[in-house]
C-alpha cells in the first residue's frame, strides 16, 4: 500500500513538474504594453545612473573643498566629511541597486 502511494505521489509530483515547464515554455513573450512599460523602466534606470555619476563627483569634490577651506571651522570640516560620506554611499546604494535589478533581469529571463 505504501508503495502504491509513493509512484502515485512521484507520478504526480512529476506530472506537476512536466505541466508547468509546458504553459512556462509556451507563453514566450510580453504584451506590448508590458514591453513598453519594461523598456521605459529600463531607460530610466539608465538615466539615473548617467546622472548619479557626475552628481557624486560633484558631491566628493566640494566635500573636500569645503574641507580644504574651511578655514580650521570644526564645523565646515565635519560637514564636508560628512557630505562625502553620504555621496559615496548614496552612489554605492545607487550601484548595488543597478547590480540587484541586473541579476533579478538575467534570473528571470
């Protein structure tokens, strides 16, 4: 009796297994809204990296200006570190990010 219930169990877990790798394989493609949604997320996250690269230079170079001339003011110092402290994070927030969706996109496709 177990063993009647173990092929049955086995048969239909593979029977499972079999019919969604079928409707997977069968439905290949996007409708065309969802592509157009799909590519405009993609050009946005495109631009935001072009952008956030320049933006954190900017952010680490007058950081350090500020540093620089601050004049031995403790505060002017403290705020330029921080000022690069949160750019270069921000930028690696945005980066990981970039690398997080790239990895989901290349697992899903």
């Amino acid at each position: 009796m177990k063993k009647i219930f173990y092929y049955i169990l086995c048969l239909l877990c593979l029977s499972l297994v079999f019919l969604f790798s079928l409707t997977v394989s069968s439905f290949a493609g996007y409708p065309k809204l969802v592509n157009k949604i799909v590519d405009a997320f993609e050009d946005i996250k495109s631009y935001i990296v072009a952008i956030a690269t320049p933006l954190a230079a900017v952010a680490i170079g007058s950081g350090f200006l500020m540093q620089k001339f601050s004049l031995g003011d403790e505060e002017r110092i403290r705020g330029g570190k921080k000022l690069i402290r949160t750019s270069v994070v921000s930028y690696a927030f945005i980066l990981a990010l970039d690398l997080i969706i790239n990895l989901i996109k290349t697992l899903i496709d």
